[in-house]
C-alpha cells in the first residue's frame, strides 16, 4: 500500500501484493488486492494483467472498499480501450449504461460518455462516413460535458472534433481554452493547441504551445515531433533534429518517418554537405531557438505555476498523512501504565517477525492480559481511520488517457468489508488461533511445491481416512502437505570467484554421431540430459532425414494458405542491440503480425535476390575503387583523378553512417506443423530422431500428456531470413527442447546455464524489463563482467541443437534458413495431469523423481478429496463427468491455476468458462456446477500401483508399455 499510494515504484506494488496473494490466497481482504493489482498493472501498462486482476475482484462476491463493482467493469472496458480493442470496449462500455440494475453516479456517467465520445472520434473508416463519427463523438462528449461540467478532458475531446472541421476552428480554440483553465498541466491539450496555430500560420503562438506541451510532458513524443516540423519549417534545421532526435526516445508510434528526417538532416548538417554554405544565404528565421523558446512569456507563467505546485506538493508530504497524526481512541478509566503496555503490544505486533525471541515472549504476555481490551478499543479506532485514509478519492491514480480518477468510495463504512464474508475465510492469524477442532474445511492455500508431512510409503485408504478427519474428527486432523507456503525465492547464483575470461565464454560441447549405433546410444541420450546445451552434428545425415520435406518450396506445395505469425524486427548484428537512435539497449523491437506461408515465401525469395543484387553492386563498387576499370590509358586516368579532385573539393569528408536501425526485417515464427492430414509426412520423418529427443516417445514426458500443448508436444518452424532473432527465454516449465537447423542459412546461439538464471534475471529487471513475458537481447560484454558464463555456438544446416531444461538462450539467423522445434513454445503444462498420466504409463527405477511424482500425487489426491468433503457438509451435488480422449487439461477463468479432478463450471455468456474452488467460493458456490473428472477408487488404485522399481543399469527410466499401450492409456 505504501508503495501504491506514495508513487515510489508501481512495480515494486505489484511484487507485494502478489506475495501476499501467495501466501494469503484465501483471505477477505484479497478482493482488496485484486482491485489495487488491476490498477498498478492499468498504471504500468500491461493491460492483460489489469483485466485479469479486475476480474477477479469484480468475481469475487465481496465488496472492495477501493472500487465498486460498477467501477470495476469500467476499469476492464477502459483497459480495452487504451489497448486498442475498441469493439470490445464500446460493447463493455453500452453494456454498463444500459444495465438498470446498477445505480450510476453523474461522474461515473459521464467518464463512460466521455470515453464513447473519444472512441468515436479514433474509430476508423472510410474518409466519407468520417463526419458522421465526429457527430456522434459529439454527442456523447456534450452529455458527458452537462453531467460533469469541471472536467478538462471532456472539452480537450470536443476541441479534437472541432479542430478537424474548417468551419469550426474557433471553437475548437474555446474549448481548449477552458480545458487549460480546468487542468492547465495536460500537455495533449497544449500540443493541439498547437497544431491548430500551426494551420492557422501563426509559427510564434505555435511554439509556445509545443514548448508548453513539452514543459508539461518531458516524454511527449508527438509535441517534440510537432516542434521539430515548424522548425523544420522555419529552416531552423539544428532545432528540428534536436526535437525529431528527443522525440524518437520517447518512443513514438511511427518510428520509421522520424528516422527518414533525422538521417536527410545529419546528412545535410554535416561539414561536408553543401547545404553548410547555403544556410548563410537563408532569411533570419523568425522563431527563436529552442534554448530561448522556453523563456517566452507563457511557457516562463506555466514553470513558474508548476514550480509552485511541486512546493506545496512537497510541503504536504513533509507534513504526512493524517494517518500519522491519529490519536490511539482507548476506553475511559484506563491508567497510564496500561495504556503504556497497549501501545507496547501494538507495537510489537506491527514488527512480529522481527523481534526478538524475549520480545516475542513478551508480546504473548501483553495478548493474553489486554488482547480483548484492545479488540474491542484501540484496534478499532485504527482500523477506522485507515480505511477511511485508504478510500480517499485523493490516494487514487489519474487513470491513462484522460486522467481522471473514478469517483472515490469514501462513503462506505468499514462493516461493508466485513460484512457476507464466508466463515471459512478468515483471518490467518485468527485460524492460528483458533483451537484444532475448528479446522477449515480446506486448506487456507494449495500450493504444488508444498513441503508432504506424509511419508511415502502411506497407502491410498489411509491417505483418504486422514482426510476425512478433517471434517469429521478435526480434533485428530494433522496436516498432509504444508497449508501455508512461503512465496518462491530465487535461488542463489553459484558462489565462485571471478572466472578468468577463458573461463567465461565456454566452449559448447560438440557430439560428431557417425553410425546409427551412435545415434541411439544410452551415451548420447545421457550427455544430453547432464549438459546445458549440446549441438549435436552429423545426427540428420546418419539418420538418412530428408530435411528438404521442411524447406520453403516443399510447405508451400502443402499448405500455401497455412497461417504464418511475422515479428517485423530490425536487423542488426548479432553482437548488437540499439535503440532507435543507435543506443545499446536491452529491449528488443519487435511487433507482430500475419499471414500465410505463400506470402512469407514469396518475401523470403525477394529477400534473397535483393541481397545477391546489393553484393553484385558492392564488388561493383570496390572494383572501380581500386583500378578495375576498362580504361587503362593516361587520358582516362588523367580524367579520373580531375573527377576525383572535383568530389574532394566539394566533400572533403565523408559523413559518418547513422548508427540508426533503418532495414525492417520479417520473421516468420510458430508455424504450427500439429495437423497430422496436412504434415503426415514432415511428421513420420521426425520419428526417425533418437527416442530422447522424439516428439512422440515413451521416456519422453510430454507424449504422456494426451492433448496437444502447442509447440511442447507438437512440432513448430520457424522461417528465417538474415538477422531474425528469438529473444532471451526459458522454455515453459523449464523443459528442454530440441531445434533442427534445415538451412541453407546458419543460425547464431547464445546460452546461459540454468544456475545462472537468477543473476541475469537481476540484470533484466535492471532495465526495467520482465524476465518471463519482456522481449529482450542481452548484452553479452555485460553479461561476461557480472561473471556469467555464455556458450556461443554457430548452428549449421542439418545441425541438431538439444537445449536442456532451464537453459537461458537466444538466436539470431546469419543466413536464410528454417528450423523446425518441440518443447519450446511458451504453454502451461498442466503439472497435476501430467504426473497422474506418468503414474499410469510409467515405471520409474530413479529414486528421487519418484519421490516428485509420489508427492504431488498426494497432494493432489489429498486436495480433491478435501475438496468433495467440504462440498459434502454443504450439500452441493457433484456430478461424475468423465475426462474425453484427448481433451485438454483445464484451467481456472479467473486465477489461471490447474484445476484437476473437481471442476467448477457456471453459464457466462453462453460459455461454460471453469473456475477452482477457491475462486468458486469466492464468487457464491450456489451459481456453479460441480463436475467430477475421474473416480476415487479409480485414482485409488493407481496411486497404490505407483512404486519404486529396482534399479536398471541400462535406462534411468523403464517403459512399463511399449508405444501403443501408452498412447492407448493418454486418458
């Protein structure tokens, strides 16, 4: 809250209370979170997360202090608004102002009008029905304007209408105006004030507002864009490139006709260019320069009002809240030493897991002898007056886009949050308390990497009788798994001294396989699996695959219509990583889109003819340069030189080149090859591979899912061409994954060992980036100086490239090419089915990975009983509804956690979305449908089936059937 409320860091917020969410899943002030969660992620911009976290607080049956509902689903149609996805948020949007059973404020009202309004005017169409959408943003911002009068938004978007009708410029300038004297600081408004100047041709009055615009916003991309044209304009061309450069940091929407401009300028601006002589011949420009522009009259009045701003702001936050300067209310008649020891305890209780073990002692005192006194007095006092400081409109964000907060809830009372709170979800600290024969029905979390306070060797029925006396004999119930889990932790990197640079850059370990008995040696499969990465050469060859069954011209005979996802990237060397303006940076430029395999192939062909056609004119060009004309006689080299005499007069220097990225490049990635009628062939000749590296294979953990997870168990290409890159990931769940180069191109690999994880993850979030969902290029200098150690490698056609689990990799195409990959598409593996599904196919010799999958069938077995008990005390029905062949595993709407056996199905919108039980319970158990996926006895009997087998020296793992029962027993 601290972080959130005093704009410290909204990502530190977000880490926070997602902890808490961790280890307190369950409790009522959860829907507390999820609203503020929503917010920190709208704040941030990850607009997915925002819904997500909405969403489940609007699920959640329980009011939140800090949105209502109905602001809630404002706050999901808005994220789609800023997202881009009009049509669903003017369909959220309609949706909440025609729903009478919701009671609407004026405000809230008229920010959903306003936002119709300026949805309207961004929706696109043909030039001739462009009028009518201006008339109808319009109207909805003229209602907005009469049922909220103050807001400068509001006017801002009626200027917007206004301005782009000739006829209407006038009160378009009216409109800005009272939107500057209602939030003078708003730099949209003063940008298009300034634009309107501009068409208007009044260069002077448009600086002014540009200047002004940028004065408010540092990082306004299109003010200093705007700035940089009426320089531009003026002839002021050092200006023009200061702005268009400052603009291109802040990342503006169309990059690339900045980059145009700024190149033509440097070009002409540099010593040797002969605009230099002519800019003396220009007029004096009438605007002054940039460094003067900001002592104008009106940009000097809106510092000079901000400064005084920033002071009073300053000068509240040295005064602190009024949360600070509460009096603790006690109950009359009290003396001064016991109203010592409350404060004593109270304090001691706000740093418990820091105190002392005597401190502690003491604090247990103080709860015995005046715990019910202050229950009853000082706590709630505090509490009161937090959450009336905690629900002020004045705490709330400016919301992005149009920057007024939703309307505050400060009415409500504290007993709003308490009050339809479920007996089960109490308060931690409070089921601690409570004696054993109140156990909860279900454990207060469920966590997969819960420590088993079971031993191994527990038998099914036993397993089940120790569940039951959780309803039945809570007295007697002990834990199965631990119910409150600590949040993860990332592990440490490995403690060594500094490597020597030798040491740092690790030679890859290389595997040359000359006969099919190398092929299918133990050998290989156990190198594999004990390296970080091995690069595997001569495998394809010895195997005898036809890798042409995957090129280009044989997938467009298949399937030319097929779907192609394009990443349009800039090409660059694969040991550089730049900005827009040629600064080393982290992140990666990437944006996505797409369309067919005939479509790329036909780029892809273009792409290599115009490369051949820019090598032709290089060797051209060197040849010239070095004497390789036709004439050899003293005239034409007296000639050449008077040429050559002539072009350094006039350019005594050549210009250095821009270190701006210009070529776009397009990556065709994910082409899903899963569909067995249509790659029937390309499929059969991947199982020609070794049985660890196949996709469909007994020992291969992913065969046993039975469904398809896109890129895990099912094979991916990817079409290349020069400088197409796969930014730094990990593989989902941490799996290892397979990559066969079919050519003719080569492909650069760059990886970092599983251990090391945790340190690049530090240099990731660094830049400010996100390890798992950013798009981000390591800098592989930096990497070397924080002593992490790299594996390069060069992946040549036919080269097999085996990444192991958890590797850190990136790629980068130097050549035409396409590879074809398994295990490395980012999906979910549904962990829990996944080990019932080994538990039934698989004989396991390897001590401690049955450990792991006897462990979480315990826990899984011992949740869903837990689960059907406590639906039984509250007489909800389950009905049996057995899992179909090849259907897929199934995850909860809301908090997207594996829902496994017991599924909680409700009707939303004609769908039958599944949820968990705990967001079940939340949201009112009476409006699911429970349903039952696999029989008890049945679950029963393979968890006493599964044990541990006398050790094999051939295999680590024993297939129990060969290929065909085990595709017969995916189910």
């Amino acid at each position: 809250m601290t972080y959130n409320y005093s704009n410290l860091n909204e990502g530190h917020a977000g880490e926070a209370f997602n902890r808490v969410l961790y280890s307190h899943p369950n409790h009522e002030f959860t829907v507390e979170i999820y609203s503020r969660l929503g917010f920190v992620y709208k704040n941030l911009e990850f607009f997915e997360l925002a819904i997500k976290h909405f969403t489940a607080a609007l699920n959640d049956s329980r009011e939140s202090t800090f949105l209502t509902k109905v602001e809630l689903r404002f706050n999901i149609a808005h994220c789609y608004d800023i997202a881009g996805d009009l049509d669903r948020a003017a369909i959220e949007y309609r949706t909440i102002l025609t729903d009478h059973s919701v009671q609407l404020t004026s405000s809230l009202q008229a920010q959903i009008l306003r936002q119709l309004g300026w949805l309207c005017y961004r929706e696109e169409g043909p030039p001739t029905q462009r009028p009518q959408k201006i008339f109808e943003a319009e109207n909805y911002l003229i209602q907005s304007k009469e049922l909220e009068p103050n807001c400068g938004k509001t006017y801002y978007y009626l200027g917007r209408c206004y301005g782009e009708l000739q006829d209407r410029a006038h009160d378009a300038f009216v409109y800005y105006r009272h939107s500057i004297d209602k939030s003078e600081a708003d730099a949209d408004t003063w940008c298009s004030i300034g634009v309107l100047y501009q068409q208007q041709s009044q260069p002077m009055d448009a600086l002014q507002a540009f200047i002004c615009a940028v004065q408010s916003d540092r990082e306004h991309s299109a003010a200093w864009t705007d700035l940089g044209r009426l320089y531009e304009v003026n002839c002021q061309f050092s200006d023009a490139l200061h702005c268009f450069k400052t603009a291109l940091k802040c990342q503006p929407a169309a990059p690339e006709a900045l980059k145009a401009r700024i190149r033509v300028l440097e070009k002409e601006l540099h010593p040797s260019s002969l605009l230099i002589g002519n800019l003396r011949s220009l007029p004096p420009s009438e605007l002054p320069g940039l460094n003067e522009a900001w002592r104008l009259s009106i940009p000097a009045e809106l510092s000079q009002r901000q400064e005084e701003f920033l002071k009073q702001k300053q000068q509240r936050y040295r005064d602190g809240s009024a949360l600070l300067s509460a009096t603790l209310t006690l109950p009359q008649n009290m003396n001064e030493s016991v109203e010592i020891q409350i404060q004593l305890m109270n304090i001691l209780r706000a740093n418990k897991t820091e105190i002392t073990e005597r401190e502690r002692i003491l604090l247990e005192v103080l709860e015995s002898k005046y715990g019910k006194i202050d229950k009853n007095g000082t706590q709630q006092s505090i509490e009161m007056y937090a959450e009336q400081d905690f629900t002020n409109a004045g705490m709330k964000k400016e919301m992005l886009m149009d920057g007024d907060a939703i309307p505050s809830t400060s009415s409500l009372e504290i007993q709003s949050a308490e009050k339809g709170t479920p007996a089960e979800n109490k308060d931690m600290t409070k089921e601690q308390a409570k004696p054993a024969k109140e156990v909860s029905p279900l454990p207060y979390s469920f966590s997969l990497t819960a420590d088993v306070r079971v031993p191994l060797t527990i038998t099914a029925s036993e397993l089940m009788e120790r569940c039951r006396k959780r309803v039945d004999k809570p007295s007697e119930f002990l834990e199965i798994f631990d119910e409150q889990v600590k949040p993860p932790t990332l592990p440490e990197v490995p403690r060594v001294e500094k490597f020597p640079p030798d040491k740092l850059l690790r030679p890859t370990p290389v595997v040359m396989v000359e006969s099919r008995k190398d092929a299918y040696s133990i050998e290989l499969q156990n190198y594999c699996y004990n390296s970080a990465v091995t690069l595997i050469r001569g495998l394809t060859q010895t195997l005898k695959m036809d890798l042409s069954l995957f090129s280009t011209k044989s997938l467009l005979e298949i399937a030319p219509n097929h779907e192609v996802e394009i990443r349009s990237q800039y090409r660059m060397s694969p040991d550089q990583n730049v900005d827009h303006l040629g600064q080393p940076t982290w992140t990666c430029h990437s944006t996505r889109s797409y369309t067919t395999i005939a479509h790329y192939a036909q780029y892809q062909a273009q792409s290599f003819q115009y490369s051949l056609k820019e090598e032709a004119e290089k060797l051209r060009a060197a040849s010239a340069k070095y004497g390789g004309g036709s004439g050899g006689g003293s005239g034409s080299n007296t000639s050449a030189e008077a040429g050559n005499g002539l072009l350094k007069r006039r350019r005594p220097t050549v210009p250095e080149e821009s270190q701006m990225p210009m070529k776009l490049i397009k990556f065709g990635t994910n082409v899903d090859l899963s569909d067995e009628a249509k790659f029937k062939v390309q499929l059969a000749e991947l199982n020609k591979m070794p049985s660890f590296a196949r996709l469909v294979a007994a020992c291969n953990m992913l065969t046993h899912l039975g469904h398809t997870v896109y890129g895990m168990n099912t094979v991916q290409l990817y079409m290349k061409v020069p400088g197409a890159r796969t930014p730094g990931h990990v593989e989902n769940n941490c799996l290892a994954s397979v990559n066969i180069n079919i050519g003719p191109g080569d492909c650069e690999w760059f990886c970092v060992p599983y251990e090391y994880w945790s340190a690049v993850n530090e240099l990731v979030e660094k830049r400010k980036l996100n390890f798992l969902k950013g798009s981000w290029w390591p800098d592989i200098n930096e990497l070397l100086e924080a002593n992490i150690p790299v594996h390069r490698f060069t992946q040549k056609a036919g080269d097999v490239a085996w990444i192991g689990s958890g590797c850190i990799h990136w790629v980068h195409s130097t050549g035409w090419c396409n590879n074809v990959a398994w295990n490395g598409y980012k999906s979910l593996v549904p962990m829990q089915h996944l080990s019932w599904q080994l538990a039934r196919n698989i004989r396991f010799s390897n001590q401690k990975m049955f450990a792991l999958i006897k462990q979480m069938l315990i826990r899984s077995l011992a949740y869903s009983k837990m689960i059907a008990d406590m639906l039984s005390i509250y007489d909800k029905p389950i009905r049996m509804h057995p899992r179909q062949k090849g259907e897929v595993s199934h995850y909860c709407s809301t908090c997207e956690i594996e829902v496994w056996n017991i599924l909680f199905v409700r009707e939303v919108n004609g769908k039958f979305p599944v949820y968990c039980v705990q967001c079940a319970r939340k949201a009112d158990l009476s409006n699911f449908t429970v349903l039952q996926q696999y029989a008890f006895d049945d679950l029963c009997s393979v968890f006493d089936q599964f044990r541990l087998y006398p050790q094999n020296r051939s295999a680590v793992i024993r297939v129990m059937w060969d290929a065909r029962n085990v595709s017969r027993n995916m189910d």
